[in-house]
C-alpha cells in the first residue's frame, strides 16, 4: 500500500507554511457549507510532499471521514496514464506519431466527417485528412463525448448509449468500433475537442502491443511505479475505501450520486483509458512523480527525458491556446491561455490564463472535481482529489493553483 504522508517542512522547499494554511482554511469552508462532502490535498517540491491536508467524509452519511488511503475515482487522470502507455509502445518503434490510425484500427477506414443537418439526418462528407495517432493524443481527432449536449454527432452518441460511458457488456474493440462509425465533427487536425480519443488510443496500445490494455497498463506502468491501488476494478475489502459520489443539490448542499458509475468489481469489458481508473493519492503522486522526473522514478523507467519533454509541450498547430482552436464545449481546463501536449494540457500564458502560474505547467483533471499539476519550473505537483460531479460545478482549480502559487516563495 502506498500511503502518501508529508516528507519536508514546507521551509526547507520554497514554500510558507503559513500561507499554505490558507489552502486548508478555504477549502474547508466548501465541506462545511455543504458544497464538498470532503476533500484531501498534496503540495510537494523536488518530489517531497511538503503540505498534506484532508478534511471532511469520503461517506458523509456514513460519517466516514477522507484518510490517507482513501480510494477515488479518477476519471479523466486516466488520460495522462493511457497517453504514457501510448508512448512507450512509440519509443518501442511501434508506430510513428502521424502514422494513420486506420493503419492500425481498419474500422477508421470508412469513417466521415460531419457537414450539416440535425442528429436524424446528418449530412456527411468525406475525411480529407486522416485521421492520425497525434490526433488522438492532443483531442484533434474529431471524436466527441455524448455528455456535451452542443452538436448533433453528439446525440448520435448518447442514442447509441455513449453518453458517460458505454453501455454494459460491451468491449474496448466494439466500442471503438462504434466510434467510428460516427460522423467526426470536423476534419482531424483542424480543431479541438474534448472526446473518447483517448478511448481509442487504449484500442491502439492494445491492438499495437498485443495484450489487453488492463494488462498493458497493470505490468507496464502500474506495477513498475509501485501503483498497487490503481486499477479498472474493486473488490474486496478495499471498496470501504472508496469515496462515494455526489452532485450539488439546489440548495448548494451536495447530495449522493446513488449509482452513477459504480466502480465495477471484477476487470470490465470495457476499461476506459479515458476515465475508467481509481487510485489513491498516494499513487497518484507517485505517477507525478515520475512525470516530474522526466520519465523515472526510484530507478525504474518508462519514458525517455526527450519523450516527457515533447509529451508536455503544446502540440496545437501553430502554438495557438484553446480559446483559439477550441470548440465550445466542456474541458477539464480554461481554453485561454492554455495548449494542448500529448496527453496533458499545457500552460503557455500564464498572463492570458488569468491565474498566478508558470508556462510549461502541465496537467489535467477528472470529471468528479480532481486535479493534479506539475510544474518542472518550480520543481512542484500539486494534487487535489475530492468526489464530486460534475467538475464545472465550482471553480476549484483555479481558486487551488492561486492560493498554492502565494505559498511560492523562493
């Protein structure tokens, strides 16, 4: 069991441990007014954790409090695990980053791209440009989600029963071909958009290295890294562990979520590389750990310090942000200011972003309010896991990275 516990007084990192209390002093009003049934966070230097704080229930109506080892479901922080696996098969030689993903998944074959019309008469037009492996990386691909209600291939999704996840029983092979026989919503390369790419680079790692992608991902990075309470299931005794769901309620009061998304407990049809794990915060920092050291972690490697570097650069054609290349959808991100790398988003003006940082601070977060950063500048991870849905509820991550960013001070 990897427990995270507080490694360095926060004044021996560059860090004021009184204004890091302000952290705790904030955060807490949102579980005492209701907002939040609970929440734990991580600030760490040079991969020391340094300030370490939970306050509040994982089961507020069992009067279960957050601890250490708490379990959460991540959602999409499983992009950032999904898109590494994607990597090192690409450090292996075993594909080329614009190498045509129908190459690899002959179901993108056929694929078309939207033009016009309503969900029940879609107009479609032929792909002009194919769709490729640095497409599905960086969300360029022309996938979508069902859950973002704003386009009509949208709806095609959720009729199909894809809205948050896809429907029981089926595997990662059928849905990925479902997938594709949807109309992309635009033209791969030629914007952005939050989807099920990632979903679909599982497929591709799976495919590609010709093992399951649950197994891929179990042997290749979370065993390696120590990772021994992140997986696709729960069962046993460790499903105690786990931080139940919840959704605000009119009166701000957050309410649980009942069943939506349980975790299963036995190794699904269907692990979602896009939002399929739960974790720990302990095994999650170790994960930032490794991206922090640009690949490594207490001697084991999985990526090269190139590759890490290249992964955490902003991968948008011309160096535009979001705002500039993005639809107008949902993101676990803001679009000013910030880009888009393999796997993660990418800050490249902080002035635009409106909120105390460095450029080249990358991460991502999940639909039930987690967040994580790395920021190689200042040598920090900040970590905040809490389980509440949707994530645009309140705006937690800003309000996080501006009160970490006072404590900075050296």
């Amino acid at each position: 069991m990897t427990t995270i516990t507080a490694e360095v007084d926060p004044g021996e990192v560059g860090l004021d441990k009184g204004r890091l209390e302000r952290l705790d002093a904030h955060f807490q009003r949102f579980v005492d007014d209701g907002r939040l049934p609970g929440w734990l966070m991580a600030v760490s230097r040079g991969g020391r954790v340094a300030h370490l704080s939970a306050y509040g229930h994982r089961d507020r109506e069992e009067g279960l409090p957050i601890e250490a080892d708490t379990i959460f479901r991540i959602y999409s922080m499983s992009k950032p695990i999904t898109s590494v696996a994607a990597m090192m098969l690409y450090e292996e030689g075993r594909f080329e980053l614009k190498d045509q993903v129908k190459w690899y998944l002959p179901e993108f074959g056929d694929t078309r791209a939207y033009r016009s019309g309503p969900s029940t008469k879609v107009v479609t037009e032929p792909v002009t440009e194919p769709m490729r492996i640095w497409h599905l990386l960086t969300h360029t691909a022309g996938l979508t989600y069902g859950f973002h209600y704003i386009h009509p291939v949208d709806e095609l999704y959720r009729k199909a029963g894809y809205e948050f996840a896809a429907p029981k029983g089926v595997t990662l092979a059928e849905a990925t071909e479902k997938f594709a026989s949807f109309p992309l919503l635009f033209q791969p390369g030629t914007a952005w958009n939050y989807s099920v790419a990632t979903d679909v680079l599982g497929r591709l790692v799976e495919v590609v290295s010709g093992m399951p992608f649950a197994d891929f991902v179990q042997t290749r990075i979370l065993d390696p890294l120590g990772m021994d309470e992140t997986g696709f299931s729960l069962d046993g005794e460790d499903r105690d562990r786990l931080a139940q769901l919840y959704v605000p309620a009119p009166d701000r009061q957050c309410s649980p979520a009942g069943a939506f998304g349980p975790v299963p407990r036995n190794p699904p049809a269907f692990p979602s590389g896009g939002g399929g794990l739960v974790s720990t915060a302990g095994d999650y920092h170790r994960f930032c750990r490794m991206l922090l050291g640009r690949g490594e972690l207490d001697g084991n490697r999985l990526l090269g310090p190139r590759t890490l570097d290249y992964m955490a650069r902003n991968h948008l054609p011309g160096g535009v942000d979001l705002e500039a290349y993005g639809q107008s959808t949902f993101a676990e991100t803001s679009f000013d200011g910030v880009g888009f790398g393999l796997g993660f988003s990418v800050v490249e003006d902080p002035a635009a972003v409106k909120v105390v940082g460095n450029a080249r601070e990358y991460g991502w977060g999940g639909a039930a309010s987690t967040a994580f950063w790395v920021d190689p500048e200042d040598d920090m991870i900040v970590l905040f896991m809490t389980q509440l849905l949707p994530s645009s509820t309140y705006a937690i991550r800003p309000q996080l990275r501006q009160l970490v960013q006072q404590a900075v001070i050296t």
